[in-house]
C-alpha cells in the first residue's frame, strides 16, 4: 500500500462552515454542471475540459477564488482548475468567472490528493497550493499536505518545464516544503526560498497574515 493511500491518508482540505451568498448559490445550480469536474469522473487529461483546448494548472486550495480569478484574468489561454470542498467558495469563483466571461476556470469539489490520482503523468502544466493548511504544532506536522509522496506525485503529473509552485507564511512549513521538494530528483528548486513574486496575486488569507506580522515564503520548484 503506497503512502498516499494509508489508513489515515493526507487530505488537502478541512471542511469550513460558511454562509453560500445567494449570487454563489445560483451560480453552483446553473453553472457545476457544466464547469465542473467529479473526482470519480475526472478524465486523465483535464485538458479535454477547455474549448480550445489549453495546457492546465491545478489548483489546490482555491478559497474564495480571489487569486483564481486573478490568475484566469491574467492567463487566459491557461485552463485552471480550482479544487477545493469550500463549497460557498467555489460558487463565489463560478459567480465572478461567469461576470468577467471567463472560459478557463472549471471547478472540482472535493479532495485533489484524490484527483490527482486520477490523472495521467505528464498531463499538467503546473500546481499551485497557496496557504494550505500549516498545522503548527508539531505532532501534527505529519498531517501537513507537501509530503513526499504528493511531491513525487505532483513531479509525475507535471510536463518537462512545468511548476510546482506552493506558498506559506509559517516559516517552519516553508522550510519543510523546500527540503521535500528539494528531495524530488525530477524536481528543480531554483532560488529556492523567495518573497511572493509581483504576479502572484495576495489571496484573502494572506492579507490577514500579513496585517499580523506573517510575510509570505514562496516556492517554484520546475519539472525537469
């Protein structure tokens, strides 16, 4: 039995409770049919979900969908793909996809580790997990989701040249991402460290970090 698939496997979310928006709630019955992936169902190319077709990211972690949002904007011949179980998050990323017309975003409800396995190796131009859950104390850290075997999972997934790109602010997590991830042979980990680079867009969490004292730690490690 492989590591990602342990009695207590890793998950890349903790459900949240909060209130869907009547605009959000709208936007999951008219728009998850068709903008929506199942894990159970997912294609091994998630490519085949854009017309035209593009190279894909897949995020995970994608909140409220701000930084999305952002990223579709500003890439639009990039599908991406947010994945998260924030249900009132995903239809608030439906609403402003579909406000801003949008054709890159397609959503997943449920739990990318999941996904993942579904997909077949070589299949993504990147990954993103911005802020995932840190988990501070330490007898929890083994609950965190850059692990090795998501990052050799992540590695097999990504084209040559593709990225995976995480953020934290909690510099002890940052530390761990950079020593997996450093660890993965596949992997490529370039300046290492840095600041959030200006394309980046903030993401809601990080401006509460940032109004408590917690600057963000940024990692890209690239698929070689």
């Amino acid at each position: 039995m492989s590591e990602r698939h342990s009695a207590r496997p890793i998950r890349t979310f903790h459900p949240r409770r909060s209130r869907t928006t009547p605009s959000a709630a709208s936007a999951l019955t008219r728009l998850l049919p068709g903008w929506g992936i199942e894990v159970a169902t997912a294609p091994t190319d998630l490519g085949r979900e854009f017309h035209p077709r593009r190279p894909v990211v897949l995020e995970i972690g994608s909140g409220m969908g701000e930084a999305t949002l952002a990223m579709a904007t500003a890439d639009p011949d990039t599908g991406i793909v947010a994945v998260d179980v924030h249900t009132p998050g995903i239809g608030a990323l439906l609403a402003a996809a579909e406000r801003e017309s949008l054709g890159n975003v397609r959503v997943c409800i449920g739990d990318a580790v999941e996904l993942m396995d579904r997909l077949a190796p070589g299949s993504l131009a990147g990954i993103r997990a911005y802020f995932p859950d840190p988990w501070p104390k330490t007898r929890h850290h083994k609950r965190r989701l850059i692990q090795p075997a998501l990052v050799r999972r992540a590695a097999e997934l990504l084209a040559v040249g593709g990225t995976l790109h995480v953020a934290t602010d909690i510099p002890d997590y940052a530390h761990q991402m950079l020593e997996v991830c450093a660890a993965e042979s596949s992997l490529d980990v370039g300046a290492g460290l840095v600041s959030r680079p200006d394309w980046r867009p903030l993401t809601g969490y990080e401006r509460r970090g940032l109004a408590a004292g917690r600057p963000s730690i940024d990692l890209i490690a690239t698929r070689i």
